[in-house]
C-alpha cells in the first residue's frame, strides 16, 4: 500500500512514523514533510493547500490512502476533491470541517442543540462589537471566528483590553479575514481537557486523553502558543467524565451534524474546560491536534491503517481499539522568541532516538547533510513511561542532549 500523510510538523511526523509501523504498507510519501520525516518518509515539495497538485501526485503515484494533517487542506475541500476523483482520503469534508473553519458556525450548532458551551454573541461590525463591551459583565473572551493558527483568543478582564483585542481582530486585520466575524463570549473556569476520537459518522470512539501546556513560559505563564508541551492521559479526566462527555458533547455534535445534513468522517477533537457545572465545549478541531497527537498515537496499540479504512468505509464499529497501559510526555523545544518572531536556519545536534523516546520534527530541514531549525517549534520529545515522574524524566534526559542556539523549553511539563 502506498500511503500519501499532508503536511510537515510534528503531528505529521507522528502520523508517518506509526504508518510505519504498518505491515500493510509499502510507501510513504508526506508533503512538503520536514527533516525528521524525510528519515522515514518520501517528502515531496508541494504545499498543503495546493489541492490540485496533491490530488495529481496521488494520482500520478498511485496513492493508495491519503490522510490529512492540518486544517488549511480541509477548509480548501481536499476531500471532497479526492473523493470525486475516486481517491481514498481520510479526513473530514469541507462542510463538516467548518466545525473548526468557524466558530460562529460551531456556536449556533451547539447552541441549537443544546449542547453545553459557553454563552456568546458574535458580531461583524466593529462599531456594534465595541458597544457591546461598554456594557459587558468581565471577563470575557474574545475569538477570531476563522483560523488563526491558535493565537486568535484573547481574554480579557477590562474594556481596555476587549478594545485592544478588537482592534487586533476588526481593524489591524493581524489575522485576515478570519476576524471579520468576531465571538465575545463568557470566560469559563476549570480545567482544560483535550479528547480526540475517531469516528466514521456512525460510531465515535474516543482516544486516550491529553492535557496540554499552552503558555510558553513555566507556571502557565506568558502568551499561548500552539502547545509547548503535553502528557496523556489526562490526570484529572476519568473514566467517568469521560462516559459524561460522550454523551452529552460527542455523541450529540455528530448527530447534530447529521440532523444538518452533514457526515462528519476523521478525527473529531473537542477541546473541553472542566466547570462547576461539567464538561464544556470551548473548541473543536477538524483533525488530530497538535502536540496532541504526538502523545496519543505513541500510546495506539491498534494499527492506525485499518482504523483510518474501517473510518473511509463506515465500518468502525468493527474494528477494536486498544491502548498502551503506559503514560506519556512530551516536551516542546522552540526558537528564541516563539511565539513572536525568531530566526531560524540553526544547527541541530544531538537528535538521536532512544528506547521509550522519540524526537518528533516540527519545524527542521536538512542542508549538506545537516538537520537546521526553520520554525517557532523546532522539536517535540515524546517518551514513555510506567509514571507520568518516569516518562517526564526520559525526555528531559533526551533533550539535555539536543542542541541549537537559542533552544527553550519549559521545564515543568509533567509535572502534575
């Protein structure tokens, strides 16, 4: 079998490396892929929203089974388009992937459904928004209602600062059209759970949990980024809550779906905050999250290959998902000055895979032989362990070893 995986970060570098894993396949191909990939993997330099090209690699190279990573892909109707050219894709279409493409379209689905989130409002004009603060209850957050690479929420606890988050949004435009429409809605508290599931629109089965570390610096500190680091599973979210969020938020979302016309096939990821009053939706995703993955698939017993074909086929509720009894940490290593700006082209030495720990490739490329630094986060260390205390130390272990200038990481992952 040939296996096409889009994109190049770290998340992709899980996904080929437990594809290659799979007996079943022969090839694996990743566009554009990153350093680490090309290890184990042929990269191919087509970008990830240039559906045109993917679509005549794959046919052209006879892909046996595509699987996306990122969102851009998905927003642009990758599927859709594979699908129509008899192509073999996993993956969300372009109108279910709208669950994460906007947020306004998420809110009124969950609000019309009486799916637990919290209350909103969502405005267009920039005049009627900044009214509407003059005489809000704070806090509140402020959300982008497109794709902003997870860096279009803003809380805010005065009008000083909702105006300044408007201003970023509806009038800086720092994300495009994505702030043309913007979400204020109530700040809600507790902890925040990640939960990934499979499901082919029929059957939804949840994946290990995950708890991710956002803030860039140590005690939760600082702005947030895409994920500086994460374990699973989640410590504080059992087997009980779990039974709560399957059938008050996953099961629903996808019936709701289907009530709306819509097939939601792939991977759903809810992002979650744990209040007084239970689970509730803060996100979702169209696709496996990131640094999420890079803990979650480790830990899949199952082969990930015939999960994704029991998904394309409707058939997962034949197929038996089983899961390493084990706990894992990952560790991001960035740039200087992630999540601002940060040079790249930086040597990195000392990238070796041990027993229990995998360095994962988020943002490197290769010269003359040599793995460089070319994004904010350059590496993620991925280890397990019997204890979250044992897989925390292997993989900082690992990376006293990892070098390049400017590297930083928080040091406090794991630590729960």
């Amino acid at each position: 079998m040939n296996v096409l995986v889009i994109g190049g970060g770290g998340r992709e570098h899980a996904i080929v490396k437990k594809i290659s894993e799979s007996k079943r396949v022969d090839k694996i191909y990743c566009a554009p892929g990153n350093g680490g990939i090309s290890d184990i993997a042929e990269c191919i330099d087509i970008n990830v929203s240039d559906v045109e090209k993917l679509k005549k690699f794959a046919i052209d190279n006879n892909v046996d089974l595509t699987i996306v990573g990122p969102e851009v892909p998905l927003m642009k109707g990758i599927v859709d388009e594979f699908e129509n050219s008899g192509l073999r894709i996993f993956g969300p279409r372009r109108d279910a992937a709208a669950i994460e493409g906007s947020k306004y379209f998420t809110k009124l689905l969950l609000h019309k459904y009486n799916i637990p989130t919290a209350r909103f409002k969502a405005f267009d004009r920039y005049d009627a928004a900044l009214n509407f603060l003059k005489d809000v209850w704070y806090p509140v957050v402020i959300k982008a209602d497109g794709l902003a690479q997870g860096k279009g929420v803003f809380l805010v606890y005065s009008y000083k600062g909702a105006k300044e988050a408007l201003d970023i949004l509806m009038k800086e435009k720092r994300f495009g059209t994505s702030g043309d429409t913007v979400i204020i809605e109530e700040m809600l508290f507790g902890r925040e759970v990640s939960v990934l599931a499979f499901t082919d629109g029929k059957t939804i089965v949840p994946m290990v949990s995950a708890m991710d570390y956002k803030r860039i610096y140590d005690g939760d500190k600082g702005p947030n980024t895409g994920g500086m680091g994460n374990i699973a599973p989640n410590p504080y979210f059992d087997d009980k809550l779990l039974s709560v969020v399957v059938d008050t938020i996953l099961k629903p979302v996808i019936t709701s779906l289907k009530k709306e016309g819509i097939v939601y096939k792939g991977v759903l990821y809810a992002g979650l905050i744990l209040t007084e009053d239970g689970p509730k939706v803060l996100e979702f995703n169209a696709r496996f999250g990131d640094p999420e993955t890079q803990v979650v698939l480790p830990l899949l017993k199952t082969d990930l290959v015939d999960i994704v074909e029991a998904i394309i086929d409707e058939k997962l509720s034949d197929v038996k998902i089983e899961w390493e009894d084990k706990k894992a940490v990952c560790v991001v290593a960035a740039s200087e000055g992630y999540p601002g700006e940060f040079n790249t082209g930086y040597d990195i030495t000392g990238v070796e895979n041990t027993d229990g720990v995998f360095v994962y490739h988020a943002g490197t490329t290769i010269k003359d032989g040599k793995y460089k630094t070319s994004g904010g986060r350059v590496l993620e260390v991925t280890a397990l362990g019997n204890t979250y205390q044992e897989a925390r130390k292997k993989a900082y272990d690992e990376l006293k070893k990892i070098h390049f200038e400017g590297m930083y990481y928080r040091n406090d992952i794991g630590t729960v």
